[in-house]
C-alpha cells in the first residue's frame, strides 16, 4: 500500500495497469475515468471503421477517410 518505482514510472496504491504484447501503461487512478472515456471514442472510432474496410478492401483508403491509423 505504497507507491513503488518501475522502469522509472512512479505507480500508486489503486493505479490501473494494462500489459500486451506493446508494452506497459500505468493509468492512475485519478485520472481512470478519463482515460476510459477517451478509450471508449477510440473504440466507437476504430468499430465505424470495420464496414469501410470490407467495403473498400484497403486500410489505406481507410485511414484516409478516417484521417486515423
């Protein structure tokens, strides 16, 4: 119940940690709904996308509609 140091990132008592295949965040959690908030526009985002996908075969032209990778 102390906040520790690791790879130089300070994480609290109640912080939420992601891990994948890319790496690591640390989201505090302070600023936890924030941060679900954004992550849920990106996700509503990135759905839209899949039927241009399908429809255009290239992620390419995708990501220029979208003006998104």
């Amino acid at each position: 119940d102390v906040p520790v140091e690791c790879g130089g990132i300070t994480v609290a008592p109640g912080d939420i940690i992601v891990a994948g295949e890319d790496g690591v965040v640390v989201v505090p959690s302070a600023r936890a709904a924030e941060v679900l908030k954004r992550a849920q526009e990106i996700d509503a985002r990135e759905t839209k996308m899949v039927p241009f996908i399908k429809q255009h075969k290239s992620l390419g032209k995708v990501i220029a509609i979208f003006n998104r990778i």
